[in-house]
C-alpha cells in the first residue's frame, strides 16, 4: 500500500475528551475514527487490524470444528420477554411496521436457542456448537475508554449445546484451552490470566479471560503460582486459590478480554428447548456460551503495547508487517524504493511505503513510530551505495542493515 | 466438512408465507433461518456462499484502489437533519442514553461524507473513493421476497470524491465496467444489463444493473443491439435507447443488482465540504456513489439457478465445489470414501462430504440437487472395483467415471 493513496492520515493532536491511549494512539494514527461516543469507523489501517484478528479468532473456533453462522441484528421484542430479559437497561429498542417492537442485540442467546432447537432433536445431534462474529449493540450509559467499550462493537459469541452438565464440563475444559491459544497467538498469552468470576443462578463461577493493564477497569487477584485470577467481584466468598489454596494473593488492574459462562438450562428452559436421549426421554439441553470481542482485543493491545511515540503492534495482527520509507529528495532514489516495494509486494509481503516527497525524515520516523509496524526498512542514498536498507524493529529498536539481493 | 457435523440441515417443506423461489430454497436447503420478514440468520452453508459474493466484490473494488473501511450502523440523527432527510420513513429509530436521537444507517452518505472531508483539504488529496461491506438497516413496509429485500440486508458501497465533474464522470465509467466484472465473475454477466433509470437533482439519469428474471419487481425496456435497459420509470422521457436510437425496445423483468449514482454536490453542499484547488481557490467537491448487495445477489443467483429439484450454484460462489456422497453399508466403502475425502480436502479441494450412514440413496441424492453444489461424486463399492468414483455435473447433468489416482 502506498501511503499516499491510504485514506486516513497520521495528525499530531486529539480531541481532548478521548481519556484513554488506545482511542488517542488509534484515532491520532489513523487507524479509527469517532462517530459518536462508543461508535467508531474504521478506517483501512483500523480494518486491517481489526480483520487480522478477527481471521485468528475464527481458524481457532474452526479447528475445533465450530460452525460459524451470522444471526441478525434486528430481533422482535418478543423473543426478550420469552427469557425475561426484556427489561435490561442496554437494551437498544426500535420499531418495525405498524409499531412491531424490536430490539438490537447486546448478546445473542435469545436468537441462537431458538434456532439450534429447530435442528436438534435427539442425543445423535449433540453436542453441536456454533459461533458468529457479529456486532453487539449495548446502550452503555459511560462509553469513555475508546473501543474498550463500545455502544457499537464487535464480538465473537459461540455457543455450545449438550446433552448433560459432564459433556458441557469437557467442551468447557476444551474452550478454556482455545482460548489461551488465541491469546497466545495475539501476543498476549503470557499477561492473559484465567480468572474466577461470579457465576449466575445455575454455576458457581464463571471465567474471564483478563489482560493484566494499568487501565484496566477490573481488579482481580492474582495468584502468581498458577497465573489464574480471582475477580474482586468474589473475593468475599473465594479468598484463596481456587486451583491451589494459596492466600498470598496479589491485587492487580486487567481488562476482560472473554467471558466463558456455563449457561446450563436458563435459556434452553425458557425456549423448552429439549432432546430426546437414547431412552426416549425428553432431558433439558445443557448450554454453554463464550464471548470474545475483537473490537475491544484491538484496544486493549494498543493499552498494553505502546510508548510514548505511539503504537507496538504484535507481528501476528500488525496492519503491515514492513513500513518502507524512502529518505531524500532524488529521483533515483525513489526509483528504487519503488522497485523494492513491488519486489516485496509481489513475494506476498504486507508493505506500507511512505512515497511521500513533501515530508521531512523526522515526520516520516515521527509516523512510523506512531503507526507501530513491526519493521522499519529506510532507503537512501546512502543505504543504496551500500545496496543495502536500514532495517529497525520498532519493538526493540534494533537496527541493523539488510542486504537488498537478501532482502528480494 | 462432514454433512453430519454441518449445522443446518435440509427439510422438504417450508413455512407457506415463504412465497419466493429464493427463500423456499434456501431456507429448505438450511442456507438460511428467517428470523422474522425480512430478517434473516445465516447458516454455514449461506455465510459461505454470503462470504464468496462479498469477497469477489472486495477484489473488484481494492483492484481499482478504492480503500475499505467499516462505517458504524448506529448514527446521531443530527447527521441526517444536516441533509434533509431526516424524515426518510424508511428509517429506523432508536435513543441512547439520556434520550440521544440516533438512527440505524439504511445508506452510508451522511457518515461517509463528513468522515472524508476530514481528510481532504486540498486537490492533491483528490480523486479518492472509499468502500465497505456493512449491514443496512430499512424499515420497508413489504419485505416479502426473501434475501431480495429485507429489513436487515449487506451492501457494498463505495463512495467517490472527485474535484470537478469531468472526472467524476471519468470514475463513473470506470465503475461501470467494474460492475460488469463482478457480474461476470458471478456467473451474471450475460444475463446482467446496464439500465437507465431516473437521476435526481443533479442528474438525469442513475444507472441501475439489472439481471433479467420473470420474478424481477422492476420492469425494463431492453435494447438487445446494446444490451442495456432502460427502466420503465423513465420511458416517459426517454422512449429510445440513449445509446444507438433505437426505438425497437423489448419489455422485460429485471432484479436491481446494482445502483450507481452521481451525487455531484447534493452532500457535500449539506455538509460544507469543499476543497482548496490549485488556485487556492475553495470549490465544492463532487461526489459518486455505488451500491450493491451481497445478500441481494445470493437471492438472485438462486432465482435465476435453479430447477425444479433445487439450486445450481455457479462454481465462483458455490459453498463447496464437490459434493462426495457415499453409497452402501460397508464400513470398506465408508473408509474408502473417507480416504478420498481427506486427500481432497488437505489438496485444498472444497469437499462436502456425505457420511450419513442411515440414509438412502435417494434422499443423498435429493438433498445433492436441492443443496446445488456443482460437481457430485459418488463412491460405491461398484465405483471402488473400477478404482473410481462416479462424477455428475449439477447444472448439466453429464454424467462420467473419474479414475481415482487421477482424482486424487
């Protein structure tokens, strides 16, 4: 991609109502922009992030064989009040014709239920999961900390379904698995702690998946032999490890970065979603749900990696994996960065060139850094005599030079 | 993928109230769920189709170097106030916190427009077009033609920003020919017609796409010298084909594919969007744009291929290439066919493999039409003895023997 052509341009300042680094580090480079307060566009830096997550997300749903489908956004109120869930504060509401009342979907089980029971009947369809990557729409009364937390935002939610609570346990136990590997591929395995939350009316907890950060709006207790997390939230009734007794617990800030929750029957009951078991006896379906939300994984990466010059990028999700950027002000010069660019461009390499004549070295390194591709490559005249580039990692600052018939 | 573990299954009725071809066949098919009029949930089998149309778009589009973004759904109606179309009934409404307006986009002009005039200042950073793959949300008082028309639907739109007419116009048929492509790569191109139809304030005509079919809501006039359209609309005003004069014009039924318009400065005059040119002086910039629906064009596609057995998928978006079906009882013959699916698959082939044990022949064979997967293999312990597999083209029913080493 040549910068002269992306849309969406680098600027030095930020509206002063956006508190948070990744909305200032995102919106300053160009990679979103703010519609409104929790809805934000995308724009192609952004997308390619965003996108590049989200693909990492789904082929580790795929590879354990989960269906990915697309339910809408749009839902009749109806369906809502089957649950009695009708009356949450989130809710967006809006209205068909002839008044028809519909709501937005903040989460999906009152859509998903209903249409995995119109394909299962009996204990042969079972277990089945399935997944979506979709919009969520949480009418959230503070919407502060740029895409951490959205009005409008992105999610992946699958669901699975079984025929009892030791089948739900196992796929439970396999997820919790999926899940440290996406975060492990996103380059946030190490700082990514399973944590114990509240459960609800049918399971003692539930788990978060905490991204340990400063700005973090959770705090959980960490104990650092296992690396899982207690949400302040139970620390009351769960004062030590759940995994090994320890007390000697450490407080700490994370973001919540997925939420696995073992439904058990609350929606398959109020839907009267049931199967047939080999018996043929009717038995409730056992259902578990799993959330993971790209949208806010984005930000949360800027919040854990930045410095004060702008964005770190993971080579995994990185928008580009080198920021080519030519120095000078000669022809020749620009011939050949340009030749370079199509050279790896056309070997299949992810390449930003900075093409731009009329910008200075140190506004082109002033946006690299803020940009947070992982490679630098600078070519000049001086590089060029030495037929070689400069190459700098961003994360680690180590340049070195890199021969150009290596390099092609 | 196993057809026992794809979610979404085949079923030979369909609700009665479903009066299109498209939508009794794919939901019949378990292509699609209806959620309610209008609103539907994609199953895997549609979602592959969905994603293949979506993405032979995308390529069209970043070929010509427009630049993809994600615009939100949700908008302040201010927005929309600022323009004068506030009072669209097709609008969906909805309140955020404290009783904030804001309204579900059914098109993407009021966002896009005061999004790159934030990034255009001068002539130098023109022409430049901008596009994405995003839902819109209409409040249409019908929507009873399946995936044709729907109150939730994807869309393609691409938005151009041009400094004077002459190039706007130079885009514009640019587009036109863009549009073909992606038609053709669809399987439509032949049976897909230019067509004028009304313009607006700032321009005679628009031109709307259209592929022929007797269940089309729109009628055209066709010139079949030119092959174009010209919308029954206009006929009024424009009794000749604008092309060639011809007055010999053949009436006919069209499904709207695709919409391309010149906006000139009907938005850009709403928001102020004007640019310095190389006179320093400040002019309004002019605008296009280009509309067309992925999940529109899944509807058409299945209403123009199809039989009276099921769909025929053209090969670029069919959601597998080679439908394997196995015939028989023999655990020999299910390993065999397993054998052969699992080569086909790690070549990277797109295999649907039919493992049902408990099902006849027949029913494999129904389902096979019905689903319109375009190549059907079949292994039998009689196919086996002549190591090879039977090979049957959906769309023409040429039947032939495949040589399994050949195969794989």
């Amino acid at each position: 991609m040549l910068y002269s052509k992306l849309f969406g341009k680098t600027s030095k300042t930020v509206s002063a109502d956006e508190e948070s680094i990744n909305a200032q580090y995102l919106i300053r480079g160009g990679f979103i922009h703010k519609q409104m307060a929790g809805v934000y566009n995308y724009l192609p830096l952004g997308l390619r992030v965003l996108t590049k997550i989200q693909n990492i997300i789904r082929e580790e749903m795929n590879a354990v064989g989960a269906n990915e489908i697309l339910m809408p956004s749009l839902t009749q109120e109806e369906s809502y009040k089957t649950t009695g869930r009708d009356n949450m504060e989130i809710l967006f509401r809006t209205e068909g014709p002839s008044g028809a009342k519909y709501v937005l979907n903040p989460t999906h089980e009152e859509i998903v239920t209903p249409l995995v029971q119109k394909n299962v009947f009996s204990y042969q369809d079972l277990p089945l999961s399935v997944f979506q990557i979709q919009n969520k729409y949480r009418n959230e009364p503070r919407a502060k900390s740029g895409i951490l937390r959205g009005r409008e935002f992105n999610m992946k939610d699958l669901y699975s379904f079984h025929t009892d609570e030791t089948n739900l346990d196992e796929y439970y136990e396999i997820m919790k698995k999926v899940y440290h590997k996406v975060y492990e591929r996103l380059g946030l395995g190490k700082i990514t702690l399973l944590t114990y939350a509240s459960g609800g009316a049918f399971s003692r907890y539930s788990h978060e998946f905490q991204t340990l950060c400063d700005v973090g709006e959770d705090t959980i207790f960490v104990c650092e032999k296992c690396n899982i997390g207690i949400n302040k939230e139970i620390i009351g009734e769960q004062t030590s490890c759940p995994e090994c007794g320890n007390v000697d617990l450490v407080e700490k800030k994370g973001i919540e970065v997925g939420n696995i929750f073992k439904l058990r029957t609350r929606f398959s009951d109020a839907f009267g979603f049931k199967y047939l078991n080999a018996q043929g006896v009717e038995q409730a379906v056992e259902m578990g749900c799993y959330g993971m939300g790209p949208s806010r994984i984005m930000g949360t990466l800027v919040e854990v990696f930045h410095d004060d010059n702008g964005i770190i990028w993971p080579e995994s999700i990185a928008p580009f994996q080198y920021h080519l950027i030519v120095l000078g002000k000669e022809d020749e010069t620009f011939e050949a960065a340009q030749k370079i660019y199509n050279s790896m461009t056309a070997a299949g390499k992810e390449v930003l060139f900075d093409d731009r004549r009329e910008v200075s070295a140190g506004a082109k390194f002033a946006d690299s850094d803020l940009l947070g591709i992982p490679t630098r490559l600078i070519v000049s005249k001086k590089t060029l005599v030495q037929n070689a580039v400069e190459s700098k990692l961003r994360a680690t600052g180590q340049v070195e030079m890199l021969d150009l018939t290596k390099l092609l």
